[in-house]
C-alpha cells in the first residue's frame, strides 16, 4: 500500500502477497507469516457548487502463509473485495412536473475468504492458485420525487442482493537470485470471466412524503423476493517485476488490466469501460543488521500509482491519482513489523457537475514471521 500499490512482482519470506499467488513460493520452509491491517479513508467530495466530507474505516487484511513442503507453500485469509457507499441526489426540471428529484443510495459489499498455493516446479520458477468465496451483501434503492406536482405521485424500488460463489484466479513467478546479493523478480496474475450467483429481491412502490420526511407507501408495484440470477466478473491479468540487493533496497512497477466492457448484471450490459492501473514504488532500508541503531532498521517507502477507472459519466473519464509513503518499523528480535501508510490521491472531475474527491487513506498493518518448525537440538 505505501509503494504504489505494486504486487505482482513482489516476492518475500516476510510477508503475504495475495495478489500473485505463485509468489507464495518465497515463504521459508521453517517459517509461519501472518498479516492483518487495518484502512481509514478520509475523503473530500466536491461538486461546482458545493462540498462535503466522509470518512471510513476497514478491515484491510487478515492472512496467514506457511510451508506445507519444501516446494509446496500455502495461504489462506479474509480480504474485502469491494465496497458500495454512496447517498446522491440529481435535480433537474421538467416542463410538465417541475422540479423532479433522482434519489440513489447503496451500501454493503463483498468480502472474499481464500485458500491459495504456490508450486515451485523448478528453481526460481513457481505456479500458484487462490480459490476464493465471494459473499456478502449488497443494499441499493432509487427514487424519483416531484415535490412541486399535486398529479404525479413519487415511486422507490429497494433492490438486496446476496453474492455467495467461488472464484479462481492464478499465478506465475519468477526469480532469480545473484550471489552478489543482486535479485530481480517477474510476476504474471491473470483471472478468466466468471459468472458469480447472486440472489436479489425487489420491492416496488408509490408513495408520498410526509411532513417530517418519512415515506407513506400507497401502492406495491413490484415484488419479487428472490431472483436469481449471476453478474458476470470480467476477465484481468496484471504483470509486475521488481529489483532490489538483498534487504537494503527494492523498486517495481506493476500494470493491471480488466475487461468492464464485458461486465453483466442478470445478462443486462452496462456502460463501464475497461480498467487500466499503472503503479510505481518501492523502499529502502539503510541496515537490515539487528545490531544497528533502531531508526536504521527501519524500512522507508514510497510510491504512485495512475489508474483509469471503470466509469465513464456525462463524456467524462473517473481516473484517479494517488502518491503514497510508508514506514516498516521492525519488532526488538525478530523479523516482525509494523507497517504505516498513507496515501494522497484525486479521484474524478467537476467537469459537467459531477463529483471529485481528494482524499488521505491511512494504512496501520502488522507482519508477524515466526520461525515454528525448527527440532531443538542440545548437546
């Protein structure tokens, strides 16, 4: 989080890289990894007109790694997979009804729980697979009001939908280490379309507003309590590769690419467009030695990344921007550290009224590496 977001061609004993199955391979064969995190993201939105504040707070990660055999390495751990939030209101006025009110709102999203591996089919050369159960659930409703009409009465549809499916993603590493302590690493991850079951139920009604804002149902429209159905979760691959010398330094480039064009919702298209992501980063540490002052132990690290999003509103692209940096502060003793973030980014434009937001996202992480597996042997 704190180089960039680059993943795919990161390899280490010290910490799970999810992203890139295969490069579970880096785990030592004597060594038990756990990871967990937390994200708070404090944001900034802004129109032509106007401005408001949000925040949230996240798990960001809870995972652990260890070695099955020498060859076989394995992970598994709970992961959020997407998130909906969003509480809008669009005017615009209507030659026969006036002032006409578009209310959307959403919340709830996906997690994902996975089991991963990582083969090392030969020296330096690994594959890797997570197989991962998406749930979770998916709150959504929109309206249409006429406050300034007597004749035409304001209509709401409240739309829940559960995921529950599993999902396959796979990965490919290589690297290779000099003797010079010179190393260089080349990751490919990569996903096939997948159609995920979901379950919706809707509700449909008419209704008025009444004096202290409360919805006075008149009529049901529609009612449907279970639907099923699937949303088609489009194809990805990302490739990275980094480079670094032993613990003191590293730096990596990543490239992610999603096909949103083939998106579907119960076999209906939307207008997404295909997702590009271009991160940069990497860190450095002025001395892995245990017996150096402390602040010399600790890692420092740095990043950007650029992404063309999946949403195209009003003719106008939603990129985002991002800088970040971070510290790996190690534990008296071990391999162990706590790991802080923040990253500095733009989303989105008041280009034709729509919204954009600056926004601080705040990463607090913690990497345990124990060695577990060692038979103690005394003379």
């Amino acid at each position: 989080m704190s180089m960039g977001g680059i993943s795919f061609g990161l390899y280490s004993p010290y910490f799970i890289n999810s992203a890139n199955p295969a490069s579970y391979a880096a785990f030592d064969s004597l060594s038990f990894v756990f990871d967990a995190g937390l994200h708070s993201r404090q944001s900034n939105l802004i129109t032509q007109s106007i401005s408001q504040s949000a925040n949230h707070t996240s798990l960001g990660n809870l995972q652990f790694g260890f070695p099955v055999t020498r060859w076989w390495k394995s992970s598994f751990g709970l992961l959020p997979y997407s998130m909906v939030g969003y509480k809008m209101l669009d005017s615009k006025v209507d030659e026969n009804a006036g002032n006409t009110n578009f209310l959307y709102e959403g919340e709830g999203g996906i997690n994902q729980f996975y089991i991963g591996n990582s083969v090392s089919l030969f020296k330096g050369f690994s594959v890797g697979f997570n197989l991962s159960y998406l749930f979770g659930t998916i709150n959504r409703s929109g309206a249409t009001e006429f406050p300034d009409s007597l004749l035409k009465i304001n209509y709401k549809i409240l739309k829940t939908a559960q995921v529950r499916d599993v999902y396959l993603n796979y990965g490919l590493f290589y690297h290779k280490q000099y003797k010079n302590g010179f190393h260089y690493n080349a990751g490919l991850a990569f996903s096939n379309n997948s159609d995920i079951s979901v379950s919706e139920s809707r509700l449909g009604y008419t209704y008025f507003v009444s004096s202290t804002n409360v919805d006075l149902p008149r009529d049901t429209v529609l009612n449907e309590p279970t639907v099923k159905g699937d949303f088609l979760l489009p194809a990805s691959v990302g490739f990275g590769f980094s480079l670094g010398k032993n613990e003191k330094w590293l730096a990596g480039a990543d490239i992610h690419f999603q096909q949103w064009e083939k998106y579907t919702w119960f076999g209906v298209s939307d207008s997404l467009k295909n997702s590009l992501r271009l991160s940069v980063g990497g860190s450095y540490n002025p001395s892995a030695s245990t017996v150096s002052s402390y602040w010399q132990r600790v890692t420092y690290r740095g990043g950007f990344r650029y992404s063309q999003s999946y949403l195209g509103l009003r003719g106008q692209n939603i990129n985002e921007f991002g800088i970040s940096i971070g510290v790996g502060l190690p534990l008296p003793r071990t391999r162990s550290t706590i790991n802080v973030a923040a990253e500095f980014g733009t989303r989105g434009t008041t280009t034709n009224n729509l919204i954009k937001e600056n926004f601080v996202k705040f990463t607090l992480g913690l990497s345990i590496f124990e060695r577990w597996f060692i038979i103690r042997k005394y003379d």
